[in-house]
C-alpha cells in the first residue's frame, strides 16, 4: 500500500481510498490529523497538553506543579520527571487510593484527596514560590466525582489570584466554558482574573485556558 501511495496514483479516488485505509490502521494518527483539522473543535491530545505545560515551565522556570483533577494519574506521570515538587488534588476516594498507590515510591509528589475549591487555599500555605497549575478539577462523569458544582473553578481561582507569587494557570477543557453548568464564559474568566491582578493575560490555545503574566 505504501509503494503505491509513494509512487503515486493520478485516480483521485484510489489515492483517498488508499490514505483512508492508512488512517484506519493507524488510529492515533488519525486523530490527530482531525486535530489538525479542526483545532479546538476537539479536546487536544494529551501530548500536546503535557507539551504546554513542559513549555511554560521552561519559559517560566517554574519547578513546582500542582494539579486539580487526578484521574487516572496520567498528568502526573507525564510531567514526574520535569518538577521538584508535585502536588495533585482528587474528590474521587477510589481514584485517589488508586494515584497514590501508583505514585508510592516518588516523595516529591503528593496526593491530595479533597475537593480542589477548598482545598487549595490550605495547600497554597505550603507552595512558597511560583507554581505551574493545571486546572482539570471538573465533573466528567463515568467514574470521575462531582462536589458541589460541576466545576470549582471559580474557588480555584480566587484561591490562587489571592497569593502573593506569581503562578501560571492553566485550564483545561476550554471548548466547556460556554457559561452552562456552573461554567463560566471564557471572558467571564479573563474579566474575574484582571479584576484581581491587572498584570495578567488570558487567552486561549489547544483547548487551553492560559492565565499567564505580562
């Protein structure tokens, strides 16, 4: 199959054909051509999230990262190596026991069993320096937990905003933040977070919510 498409064939639809056929086999790959597509449109992939987060680090030189939203740990195992100190937060019990017994021999990453909203004010106590945070604490169904809201982002924030360092956020899922659900619009956000600090900057890329400083 390949031999042909280098070759390349003048029927246009074999070539279409023969380049679904391709795809089809390679599913990963598919995916992320429809990426590529159709941008935002769909969630990003995992690798180009942990790429964002790898990237601001190194722009910021930031060695501490605190998560809100576990799941299955996966974040967590992606940026292990790149932090001094790993911090990450999760309503679900059973996800929790789960994180921390995947992370049990690492001391530098902690897991923290709560609901972020109220949580991160305490946890901020013990961050002295600034932090890269990874905003992912929202409802998902399936075997995800749902506290109060179906997402704290707004306590999230607030919590964070209120200290005195400058820590870069990150929220995942933007393509949510249509104001339904307890979602705040993306300019509902962007107009909270200069509310509290002027200095700062949101936009939006990868189906990410930046909330960087100038």
């Amino acid at each position: 199959m390949l031999k042909r498409l280098i070759k390349g064939y003048s029927k246009k639809n074999e070539e279409e054909q023969l380049f679904q056929e391709f795809l089809e086999q390679k599913p990963v790959f598919s995916q992320f051509v429809e990426y590529l597509k159709l941008g935002t449109h769909l969630p990003a992939l995992h690798i180009v999230k942990q790429n964002n987060i790898r990237k601001l680090q190194k722009e910021y030189g930031l060695t501490t990262f605190v998560e809100t939203g576990t799941f299955m740990g996966d974040m967590v195992e992606a940026q292990r190596t790149c932090f001094n100190k790993i911090y990450s937060v999760e309503l679900s019990k059973d996800l929790y026991h789960q994180a921390v017994e995947r992370f049990a021999e690492f001391p530098h990453i902690k897991i923290i069993q709560g609901d972020s909203g109220v949580i991160l004010k305490d946890l901020l106590k013990e961050i002295n320096e600034p932090a890269l945070f990874w905003l992912d604490g929202h409802y998902s169904a399936g075997i995800t937990a749902k506290g109060d809201k179906n997402t704290p982002i707004e306590e999230e924030l607030s919590a964070i905003l209120n200290q005195k360092h400058d820590h870069i956020i990150l929220i995942d899922d933007a393509r949510l933040f249509i104001g339904e659900g307890d979602y705040p619009t993306i300019d509902e956000i962007s107009s909270f977070v200069l509310g509290q600090d002027a200095r700062r900057m949101v936009c939006v890329a990868d189906d990410i919510i930046r909330v960087l400083v100038k």
